[in-house]
C-alpha cells in the first residue's frame, strides 16, 4: 500500500510539473534593474536581490529546483550567498515559497513573511482552497511574522509591508525607496492580484478571500509607485522594460489594479453562477 501511495504522489507531482510554464524553471543572467535592486530570478518567477552595506535582501525562493540558477546569479554580482541576510516571501505558494528552505539552508538568512501566511510556510502545505489541489513545498521556519505597515531595515535599505491578502491571507507587498539620479524613486514588488485557481465561493479554509481581495484592491489603489516589480515578472514586462529603460512608470500600478479587479470581478461571478447552477 505504501508503494502504490508513493508512485500515485510521483504521478501527482509529475502531472502538476508538466502544467508549469517552461519560462518558470528557464535560467536567464541577472538583470540591473534600478539603484541596488537586481533581478536574480528564472524567466517566469521572479527573485528580486537588494544590496546594501549591510549585506543583501531576497525577495522570494521560487522554485526548490531554481535555487541552483538563483544562486549562480547572486555569486555573478559579486554577493557571497552568506551575505545574504533576509528572505522575504511575497506568499506560501509553491512557486513562490518552495526554494526558502533550502535558500535559508545555504545562505543562514532569516525569513520574514506575512502573519496570516506564517502557519502554511512553517508546514508546507498551502493556505485555502484551489481548483487545482494541494500542491506542497519545503516547510521554512519564519523568524519573523510582519503584519501590516511593519519595517524591515538593512543597512540602509527599508521595507515596508503592505499586506495584500486575498491571493493568499498572508499574501504581502513590499515598498521601499531608492535614489535614482539624486532624486527618490518609490519601489514597490507587488504581490500576486490574481485568482489564479482560489476558489471565491464556499472557501471552508479561508471564508474571508472576497473581503480581502477587495480590501487589497481598495488599499493599492491608495498606494503611488514609481517602478512595479511583481513576482511574475510578465505581469509587467519587468526584463522588457528594463531592458528598454522604462521601468519607471507611476501610472502602471493603478492600471495593473483596475484589471485585477476587474477579472477577480468576472471570476465571482462565474463562481457564483457554477455553484447555484442545478447538479
């Protein structure tokens, strides 16, 4: 019985790789992107390095398997990996989530997360309700839990938490300011906006998802930034724009919320119209 269990979850998770996006696991080199803030990331999940006198922050873990690729990019800048000394998650998805451990393992950094998401990182296992299941990762231990408006300081580099729940509840963004030519730029790595597969309607491990995706949506559009860097990286065509020199772009976020809104809008509804339809 053992046996079979085990190749049923190496079916499971074969099936699960092969939906992946090839560009998830593609490697590329690092990326300058703006003042201390490089790209270190695959092509399709990005992993966001910051430099400071103090040593380096790292903005997500990706994939277990891209750790290898981040790694290389990381030494390529010239940055020991054990001057790395904070991870931060953007939120405990699989794809976000799952190369912590062993970033942590091979760094000693700590980790720092957003309260509501600290739980499911410390387990590995996911918050909520998807339609495409229980996808698991490496748990990571988090040294620290950051709630809403909290300051992460490094050198001289400050992060500030803007919690985003609803893509997850502990689903966060991060803000913080650099100098561009003498004069501050405001940099915000976004967390994900989208469904993605969260089931809106009769979500039994998080009944609270629609209130927050709307509250997030309420609270970003409150927010100025200047440059945009989410955690997929196409969602803003972040190595497109760096690469043309238009990174600076304030009227990107308010455009990148109204079409999440709008979408996470339209999915309710045909939540909502799947679940009071007759069986």
């Amino acid at each position: 019985m053992r046996t079979i269990a085990f190749l049923l979850a190496l079916i499971a998770t074969a099936a699960v790789a092969q939906r992946d996006p090839p560009a998830w696991t593609r490697p590329i080199p690092p990326v300058p992107l703006i003042g201390p803030v490089t790209y270190v990331g695959t092509e399709g999940l990005a992993a966001y390095l910051i430099r400071t006198r103090a040593g380096a922050i790292l903005i997500d873990g990706t994939l277990e398997e891209n750790v290898p690729a981040i790694e290389r990019n990381i030494a390529a800048i010239g940055v020991p990996l054990r001057s790395v000394k904070l991870l931060l998650n953007s939120h405990a998805h699989f794809d976000h989530a799952a190369g912590l451990a062993r970033l942590r393992r091979d760094t000693g950094a700590k980790v720092a997360a957003g309260a509501a998401d600290a739980p499911s990182l410390r387990e590995g296992v996911p918050p909520g309700e998807t339609s495409y299941g229980v996808i698991r990762f490496p748990a990571v231990p988090v040294d620290r839990a950051v709630r809403d408006g909290e300051r992460l300081r490094l050198g001289e580099a400050t992060l500030t938490a803007i919690a985003t729940p609803g893509h997850t509840p502990g689903n966060t963004s991060w803000l913080m300011r650099v100098r561009r030519g003498g004069r501050p730029v405001d940099v915000l790595f976004l967390g994900s906006l989208t469904v993605a597969g969260n089931k809106l309607v009769g979500n039994q491990r998080y009944p609270g998802i629609v209130a927050d995706f709307r509250r997030s949506f309420a609270r970003l559009a409150q927010v100025r930034a200047d440059v945009i860097l989410p955690m997929h990286p196409e969602s803003a065509d972040v190595l497109g724009r760096a690469k043309a020199g238009t990174l600076i772009a304030p009227d990107l976020l308010p455009k990148l919320v109204a079409e999440a809104r709008a979408a996470f809008e339209a999915e309710l509804v045909r939540q909502q119209g799947a679940a009071a339809a007759p069986r």
